[in-house]
C-alpha cells in the first residue's frame, strides 16, 4: 500500500479503487469454478473520521439462499461504507471495440 499517498483528498478513492479491483480480478478468475454465480465479493471501506487508518478489507462467500442476515440491509452500516459484487456486477469488457462476456 505503500502506492496509496496518505492523504485525505485522494486516500478513499484510492483505497477503495484497489477494493474493487481486487475483487473483480478474483471473482474473473473464479469463474469457471461451478459454484462462480453464487460468488460474492463485499468490499468494506471505513468512512469515519479515522478513515485513515482503516483501509478496505474484501471478503468472499457463497449465496446459499439468501445473503448472509448482517448484509441484509448495507444501508444501517453509518461508519463502513458497504458493497456486495458478483460476476454480474463487473462492468462488460471490449476488445477491439467489440462488447465481450463480463468474465
């Protein structure tokens, strides 16, 4: 992390970018593995006044049902702020100007 400028006007952008690429990149490469449309990702970012020192921390788990109760409702978290990314969540990929699967 040392890439990351500690600094209050980049830092969670920052942080944050990695997160979610981080994420996407492990979630691309489990793909093929039979249970990779159950895969999700949460992405968790401090966002209180020590922010600083928090970072961003990426889980993985299989949906077996419904989302594991604590991330039911992400919107009561007020000092995190909270995503939940799976395969379908990742943004399309283009080559050569031509749309190709999200994987």
């Amino acid at each position: 992390m040392h890439s990351v400028k500690i600094g209050s006007d980049t830092y969670l952008n920052r942080v944050v970018s990695r997160g979610f690429g981080f994420a996407g990149a492990c979630l691309r490469r489990a793909r093929d593995l039979p249970e990779a449309q159950g895969l999700r990702a949460v992405v968790i970012t401090g966002v209180d006044d020590g922010f600083l020192t928090h970072g961003t921390t990426v889980k993985f788990f299989l949906v077996r049902g419904n989302l594991p109760e604590r991330y039911q409702d992400i919107e009561r978290f007020r000092i995190e702020a909270i995503a939940l990314v799976g395969l379908a969540d990742l943004p399309a990929r283009t080559v050569g100007g031509h749309r190709v699967d999200r994987t």
